[in-house]
C-alpha cells in the first residue's frame, strides 16, 4: 500500500501563516480531548488547527500511547505560544499613564483619566481582545473576608487617639469609606457597614466571583467602569474601587500591538490596602519592560520617578525579568510659549520661525517651542540616567529610551503637532516590535516542534530489521552522551549551590553583625525624621507586617534587614541569573551548551533518512525542553531572590503584631525596643534561616534541571528508537519540506 499524503491546508493571513490540520476524533474520549487538543485556536497570527485523523493512523490499541504521545507534543507547542508578558507603566498621580495608554490604543476614551478630585485606584490590566470585537471588562474584586479585616483596621485608624493618628492613613481610609458607603459613613459601625445590603450592586463581590461586562464601544467601556476603577471624590457612595482588586480590560483590533503584551496600568498613589498593595508588589518582577512616566515640566528635576524605580528596582531586575526602562515624558504640549522663551533666552531665528508673522505664526511657534523643549528634556532625563547608579549596574544605555509625548495632541482633531511630533506612534511602534518578536518566538517555538512531530511520524515508515539494529547503535550514543551531559550540568550547578553558599555566608556574618545598626537608622529610629509622625509610620509598618507604601515611597523594613545578605549575593546573582545579556556563567547559556547531539553525531547517522528524522525530531524536543527549562529558571530565581526577605519577614511577624499593640505614652519607645530586642534575639538564626530557604530553592531547581533533562530526553529516545511503531501509510515528507520553508518566511517576514 502506497504511503498516503495528508493534506495541509495553508493560508496567508495578512502576511502571517495559517495552519489547518484536521481534527481526530478516534481514540480519546471527550473529556481528554478538550483538555489535550484544543483546536478552537482562533484569529491568532499563528492559527494552529492541529489534527491526525486525516493522516489516516490506523491505530491499533498498541498505537494508543503514540497517539497520546504527539497529542500530548502539540498541545505543548499550542500552550507556547499563548505566552504573554507584561510592561508595567509606573508614575506618580496626574503624570498621565492612563491618558498615554488611551492614546497608544487610538482610543479617546477608554481608562478613565484623572480630572480634578479622581485618579485611577485600581491596578488595571489592558490587554488585546483576541476573540472577538468587543470591548470587554474582567473586574475581580477583593474577598468579603479582607474587606472585614480591611474594614477593620480602617475603623481602628479613624479612632486612633490623636498621639497615634497617621495623616496619610487618615485620609486614605476616609476617602475608602466616603467612596464606597457615602459621606455619612463614619457614622455607622463595623456591622452596619459589613452588611450585604451594602453591595446589592455589586453581587459578584459577595460571591467571590469576577464581574464581566462587555460592550461594542470604548466609550461605554469608560461610562460603565470608572466606578470601579476610579477614586473621584464627586461621587460619594457611588465607588466599588476600594474592593477591587484589578481590572482587566480586553480591547479588540491591537493583535499587532498586544497579541503577547499586556499593558499594566499601575496606580500612581500609595494604597494601604493589603491586598492590592500585595498585587502590586507582585506584579513588578514580571514586568519584561518598564514604562516610566512624568510630566516634562517636572522631567529634569523631579524624583518621582526615580524613586518608584530605586525601590521597585529589586523586584524588577534580579528578583523580576526586566530588561528595559522607557522614560516617558508627557504632556509636551503644556507650554507657554512666551515663558519658554524668555526662560530659554530665545528669539525666533533661533526657532527657524520665519519673520513674516502670518496668521500661524504663534502656533508655529509653539510648536516649535515644543520640540525644542522635547530635546532638552531628552538630554536632561539621559543625564539624570547617567547619575542613577543602582539602576545603571541593572540597564545598559542601550536598554533605555526617552520619549517626550503628547496624548492630549495625539487625540486632538486640530493638533498643533504632527502625529509623529506627538511620539505616540514611536511607542506604539515600540509596543508593535516588542510584540512581534514574541510572536516571532513562537511561530519559531511551533515551527521547531511541528517539524519534529512530523519527523517523528516519518521515522515509523521504516522499522526492518536492519533499521532496528541502527536504532539501537545510535541509541546507545545518543545515551552515554546524555550521560555526558547530565554529569557536566551537575558539576556546574553544584559549583553554583557552594559559590551562593559561601557568599550568603559571608552575608550572614555581616547581618548578625551589622543589621540591627542599620535597621535602627534607617527604619526603627532615624534621626532626621520628625518624632511624632514617625511614631505612625513606624506604626502603620508593624501592622502591615513591616512594609508601608504611601504617597511619600516605601519603608520597608524586612528589606532593610536583608541588604547585607543582598550585597553579598547581588553580584554572583546576577551572573548566574542575570537576564541582560549574556554573562559567560549564566544558567540560561549553560542550559544552551547542554546537548546529547553533536555534530558528530549527524555526521556519523544523518546520512540515513529515517535516523536522520530521529535526530530531527530529538533536536526539537531537546529544544523545546531547553526553552521550558530556562523559562522555569527564571521563575525560580525569582522566588529565590525574594525569599531573602520573605523569609526575614516570617521570622519578624511575632514582634510586628506584638509592637502595634502598644498605645498611648510611650508606645513609640516600647515599640521600637520591642523591634530591636526580637533582632537582637533572633539574628543568631533567622539570617541563617533566610540563607538555607535560598539554598532550598535552589537545590529544587537543580534536581527539576537534571531529572527534567534526564526523564524527558529519555522519554524521547524510547519513542523514537526503542519502540516498534509503524506508520507505513503516511508519508508527510512533503509537509516537512512545507513546514520548512513556511518557517523560513515566517521567521524573514520583514524580507518577505
Ligand atoms: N495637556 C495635556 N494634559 C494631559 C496629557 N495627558 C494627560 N493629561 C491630563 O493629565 C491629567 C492626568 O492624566 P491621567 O492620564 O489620568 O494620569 P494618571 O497618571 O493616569 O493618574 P493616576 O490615575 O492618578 O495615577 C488629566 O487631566 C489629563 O487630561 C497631555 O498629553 N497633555
Ligand atoms: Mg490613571
């Protein structure tokens, strides 16, 4: 019987590759059907509509576990390429983050931007619609549970005696209660303000469910959430933000620009509300790039900016997987021409402004006013890079971008400005190529492993007796280098594990000896912070488990306990884990160098067609485990990074709620002894408890490398060398030739 051709349809979609396969619906029940081999993939660049019944398999029940097997290769490849990542857009209230992002969308109205007295107060997360055109809102809100709790302390700060109150936490927690209760709220009592009825409009949150809204415009889009969204203090009792957590808002037409992006609108204001204050701590390391936002009047000289970025700067770079800053300077229209130029001494011939005063003479001159101050402020923000020392050791000159905007100009009918003048095509640009290459990296991810699927399949078409006998020669090699290989990785990871033992040794040594100093200084008792409204940080930082967020920045004193343990691991971490570049020692490049097949090897067996497609079909797989593993990495030294100060956290909780219980005359001084006291006490052994927790997550990671590298190669050699499945009938050698040259395209489309 001749070897049947299966069809493969494929198509161009503008400019992208469509695959349609046929769906299977032998040999596996519903159930493992719509978990293994979801072929509902829809308008994606890359539709993979992957099926085997049309190859015609023919299964026998010994052919099952094949079946099951490149199933299980395939929804692999499938769940790849829904990656996504984040670009976290950071900036102080009113600096324009919501407005930008707006704008980048091509849409006036979409996140509801500040006016007078509101400001974004929930995390917002805009991502492509991919499904269909509407506009849609995810909003999940905090649990009932928190809100008590929440609820509770916010009541407890309102009746703190005036030696205890805390300003910032006063106002905050009114503006919560006026939000969402109205302005009598202060009136009623912890069970009338916890009753259900309060949240009639909002059932979803009673029952810890997320509220979905969809609509066919931005504009009811905004209408609809800015309740949920925004703090506006005109509308007294009629906002849920101070109970929700985050909203995601799904925008359709922007697969170009958010296909794999997420855009993360992250609210410019202090919270205190744990749960959120939680959520965007937790959302920093994921960012791959960071959007800095600030006003251009205010570019040169504020801090803002910086400092959001100094204290997220753990969380991003070793602790997170960042790799780029963007420093966005808005609001370049807000000028005043004459100002500008008295300030800047100009005239008109230096603006290039013909003498001629036409009836566009003073917006010409605006205009030029604008681009003039839009270089200056570029030149000032990279100066101001220059001199950021902790950020520079993390971000090359080529990992940073100034851009000088103007959302307002960009939406603006009559603009001043030309489109490109306004920037916002420049990032969204930026946005398209940062999108691309993701969905260059999966159609890669894909291609690589289609190929080796069908190679796998086109490898069954021969199983003689002669061909049995090459397998297992090959096999053979194939396994002492794997051999080889694992005993190479395991030298080079536990030469990891003794050089991060020793240095956070040595970081032991030096926080049993320094911290406590340092702790004192800089959070339990700094000298140059006013007595009295210290006392409430201090407070406010012991019932939140030693971390405060507010308007004024971070205090943080698990983080402050953990700087010697950092600063001796800071160096070696970022040479192992660093993911700037390439470092010589990293992980990710040790896992690259790791491969059972050398070039030997395809000279010694690629001569034969069917051992040459085995090794075709083993090199995909050991790719795709590569790509896995060093994707896994990342995750891990991520916990591994915080789990310094986590863990410091854990061994400090007792004296945080023991230290905010103390009230009245006095309390800031038994507070702060009992701080210091349960330091002194503990630091014999909860640095090193920090240090062991570290190196436990690191012996985790580098059994899951070896085993995962072990198990999963084996796994691969037993199904393509050892077992005797045929498929006599199929013969894809065409789509391999297919598939190879539409991966080719793909991956050259700009040439295309
Ligand atoms: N002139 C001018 N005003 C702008 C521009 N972009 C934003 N604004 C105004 O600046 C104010 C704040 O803008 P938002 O986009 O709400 O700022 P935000 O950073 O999201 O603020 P928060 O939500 O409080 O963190 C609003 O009144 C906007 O209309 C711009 O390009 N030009
Ligand atoms: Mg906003």
């Amino acid at each position: 019987m001749g070897r049947r051709v299966s069809p493969l349809a494929k198509s161009w979609d503008r400019g992208f590759l469509t695959l349609a396969w046929l769906e299977n619906p032998v040999n596996l029940d519903s159930s493992n059907r719509d978990s293994d081999l979801d072929s509902s993939t829809t308008d994606t660049d890359l539709d993979l509509d992957l099926n085997m019944t049309d190859l015609d398999l023919n299964l026998s029940s010994g052919d099952l576990r094949l079946n099951l097997h490149l199933r299980s290769i395939i929804s692999g490849l499938e769940r790849h390429c829904k990656k996504k990542t984040f670009v976290g857009v950071f900036g102080k209230t009113g600096s324009g983050k919501s407005s930008l992002i707006n704008a980048i969308l091509g849409e006036k109205m979409l996140l509801p931007s500040g006016t007078i007295c509101a400001c974004t107060s929930v995390i917002i997360q805009v991502e492509a619609n991919m499904t269909n055109s509407s506009y849609i809102a995810e909003i999940d809100f905090i649990s009932k549970k928190d809100w008590e709790g929440e609820l509770k302390s916010i009541l407890r700060i309102l009746s703190d005696d005036k030696e205890e109150r805390n300003d910032d936490l006063v106002s905050a927690s009114k503006d919560k209660l006026i939000a969402l209760y109205g302005e009598d709220a202060e009136m009623e009592d912890f069970d009338e303000l916890i009753k259900d009825d309060h949240f009639s409009d909002i059932p979803e949150f009673l029952m810890s469910c997320t509220k979905t809204l969809s609509f066919d415009t931005a504009a009811e889009l905004f209408d609809a959430t800015g309740c949920y969204i925004q703090h506006d203090e005109l509308k007294p009792g009629e906002c849920f933000w101070p109970v929700v957590k985050c909203v995601t808002i799904k925008v359709p037409n922007c697969k170009d620009t958010l296909e794999h992006i997420t855009l993360l609108d992250l609210p410019g204001t202090g919270d205190y509300n744990k749960s959120r204050d939680e959520m965007w701590k937790k959302s920093l390391p994921n960012c791959s790039s960071v959007w800095l936002v600030s006003e251009i009047n205010r570019a040169g000289s504020e801090k803002a900016a910086w400092d959001i970025l100094n204290s997220s700067l753990t969380d991003l770079a070793q602790g997170g997987e960042c790799t780029s800053i963007t420093f966005i300077c808005t609001k370049s229209d807000d000028l005043d021409t004459q100002y500008y130029m008295r300030s800047c001494k100009l005239k008109d011939e230096d603006l290039g402004i013909p003498s001629d005063q036409d009836s566009k003479y003073m917006v010409k001159k605006k205009r030029a006013c604008i681009l003039h101050r839009n270089d200056k402020a570029k030149n000032l923000v990279r100066q101001r890079f220059e001199k950021q020392c902790q950020i520079k050791k993390h971000f090359s000159d080529e990992n940073f971008q100034v851009f000088t905007v103007s959302s307002a100009e960009f939406t603006e009918d009559n603009s001043l400005l030309k489109p490109e003048e306004t920037e916002i095509p420049h990032l969204r640009e930026l946005l398209r190529s940062l999108n691309m290459r993701y969905t260059k990296e999966a159609t890669k991810h894909y291609f690589d492993g289609a190929l080796g699927v069908l190679s796998l399949i086109q490898a069954y078409g021969d199983n003689s007796r002669v061909m049995t006998q090459d397998k297992s020669i090959l096999y053979n090699v194939l396994d002492k280098k794997l051999q080889n290989e694992l005993e190479g990785i395991q030298e080079y990871l536990h030469h990891l594990l003794s050089e991060l033992d020793l240095c956070l040794s040595e970081g032991v040594i030096e926080s049993e000896e320094k911290s406590i100093d340092l702790a004192v200084k800089k959070v339990i008792a700094p000298t140059r912070k006013n007595g009295s409204a210290y006392h409430r940080t201090l407070k406010a930082l012991c019932r939140n488990e030693g971390y405060f967020r507010s308007k004024q920045g971070e205090t943080d004193l698990n983080q402050c306990l953990a700087t010697y343990l950092y600063k001796h691991i800071n160096n070696k971490f970022n040479l192992y884990f660093g993911i700037c570049g390439k470092t010589g020692q990293s992980v990710y490049e040790r896992i690259d160098e790791f491969s059972i097949i050398s070039s030997k090897t395809t000279e010694d067996y690629g001569d034969s067609a069917v051992l040459n497609h085995i090794l075709n079909f083993l090199k995909s797989e050991e790719t795709k485990l590569k790509d896995q593993l060093k994707l896994s990495v990342v995750v891990q030294k991520k916990k591994m990074y915080a789990v310094l100060r986590d863990s410091l956290r854990n061994s400090m909780i007792s004296c945080y709620r023991d230290a905010a219980l103390f009230v009245g005359v006095g309390s800031m001084k038994k507070m702060q002894d009992t701080l210091i006291e349960h330091i002194e006490s503990s630091k014999g052994t909860m640095f090193r408890h920090a240090k062991n927790e570290m190196l436990e997550l690191f012996k985790t990671l580098m059994v899951r490398i070896e085993n995962e590298l072990r198990t999963e190669l084996k796994k691969a050699m037993d199904q393509s060398l050892i077992d005797s499945n045929t498929l006599h009938d199929l013969n894809v050698s065409k789509e391999i030739q297919d598939v190879k040259m539409l991966s080719d395209a793909v991956l050259n489309q700009s040439q295309i």
